[in-house]
C-alpha cells in the first residue's frame, strides 16, 4: 500500500498528460529495453515493428485495450501491449504500455 501511494504521488508530480478516452492521465514516457522487447517479441515480429516505441508506466486506474489509441505531445498513438506489475497482492500496481506513433 505505501508502494502505491509512493508511485502515484510521484507520476502525479512528474508524469507527463495524455489523453485515453478523453480523460487525461500522467504517466513516466521512456524508451523500451532491447531485452524488455526481446522477451515481448519473436526476431520476426521485431523487425515488423513501429519506431520510435514508447513504454509508459501508469497506474491501473484504467486498462488500455491493444489497438486503442491515445493522444500525447499533440500526437496520436496506438497501444500495442499492456502488461500488469503486481507486488505482492493480486491488484496491479502499475501497468506499462507499449505504444508506437500512428503514422
């Protein structure tokens, strides 16, 4: 629990907005690790990927389906997996998504 009153105090004050179903939400924006993606994706799916991915870590007030789209910095991207991070409950305690730019 003070897990998760750290971390929302803290993406509060630093997050950056973005927009998911027209509600606005902070998250941390960062590039992925090679390995993150490695483990995410077989060697052939890799190269089919969008660039620049972006990995955000938010809270688990919501559950972005893949596919759906957000708005960020004045662009649109589509989320392409979510992943839950429980510690050491059942309720997540944060979630990270994978988004590439809608070209």
């Amino acid at each position: 629990m003070i897990i998760h009153q750290c971390l929302r105090g803290w993406l509060n004050r630093y997050g950056e907005p973005f927009t998911l179903r027209s509600e606005v939400r902070r998250g941390l924006f960062v590039q992925p690790p090679a390995g993150l993606l490695r483990w995410l994706y077989h060697s052939t799916e890799l190269e089919m990927l969008p660039y620049p991915l972006w990995l955000v870590l938010f809270l688990p007030d919501i559950y972005p389906l893949p596919d759906e789209t957000l708005d960020w910095r004045g662009e649109s991207y589509r989320v392409l997996r979510v992943l839950d991070f429980r510690y050491p409950d059942p309720n997540p305690l944060y979630r990270l998504m994978l988004i590439a730019p809608i070209n």
